[in-house]
C-alpha cells in the first residue's frame, strides 16, 4: 500500500502556516489526496485550461475539494481546518472553472483552523470523514474539536 503525505514537501520556499496544508478530493466516489492542488497542479487539473466565467464550461462535472490542514495539540498532531472548495472540469473540452479567490481565502482559513462544511452535501462530509479516519487514525484521534464535530454524522 503506498504511503500518503498529508503534508506540502516542496523544492520551493514554503511558509511555515503553509506545511500542513494538504488538498482532499471528491471526483465522484473516488476521494483521494493530490497535494498538486496547492499549486493549481492537482492531476485533474493538468491539461485543462481554466477560464474566468463558469457558463463558459459547457458539460462540466463538478469536483469537491476540501482544504485540510494539521496542528499540534498537546503534543500531538491532529486534524486542525477544512475549508471546501470546488472545480468545474470538462476534461473533453479540456477546460475549467474554479474560483481563485475563493481557494487562496479556503487555504488560509483553513491554516488559521476554521472548518466549514455548512454548505457540502452530507453524503460527500461522510466520505471525506471515512477517508480520513481510515487514512490516519491517529490525526483522527488527536483532531480539533471543531473539526470533529463537522465531520461526524
């Protein structure tokens, strides 16, 4: 089984706020990690070219994205923010919507430990919920109350 990072390991500088920012996808039923996101270099995005109005993208399937990043309580690492965010992908067309803005002010609110799922469908918090717990237990275990509490059914 391949071992996943929940953490930024760049050749680039990176802030420190910035090094427990990692990027969880929901395309469908499949969720997964795919930290390319922080960089607008996710392997969904790549080989789209993105536009500035979302009519603009004709047949477009729409992927959840949850900013999520890790802090330390009491000695021990634990899931900390969550900020959602969405991308509008049609792969055929090769192009894309997603809102800058919104993903630069997610990442930050998500770093500053703010979580919010308020408008994410339920079945879609309860996925990313199972994926995470399953993923690591431990930052499961050592999570936010905030966090935990949004993302338990």
């Amino acid at each position: 089984m391949e071992k996943i990072q929940l953490t930024v390991k760049s050749k680039h500088s990176v802030d420190d706020s910035m090094k427990g920012l990692s990027a969880v996808l929901v395309d469908g039923d499949e969720v997964f990690i795919d930290n390319g996101a922080i960089h607008a270099k996710s392997r969904i995005e790549r080989g789209v070219t993105f536009v500035k109005n979302r009519e603009e993208v004709q047949n477009p399937r729409e992927v959840l994205g949850f900013w999520i990043t890790l802090h330390r309580f009491e000695g021990q690492q634990g899931f900390y923010g969550a900020q959602p965010f969405r991308l509008y992908l049609d792969v055929e067309a090769g192009l894309g919507f997603k809102s800058l803005s919104e993903q630069v002010n997610g990442m930050d609110k998500a770093v500053k430990g703010e979580v919010n799922v308020a408008d994410i469908p339920l079945s879609i918090v309860h996925k990313v919920s199972l994926f995470l717990q399953q993923l690591r237990p431990d930052l499961w275990e050592h999570a936010g109350d905030n966090f935990r509490q949004a993302f338990t059914p």
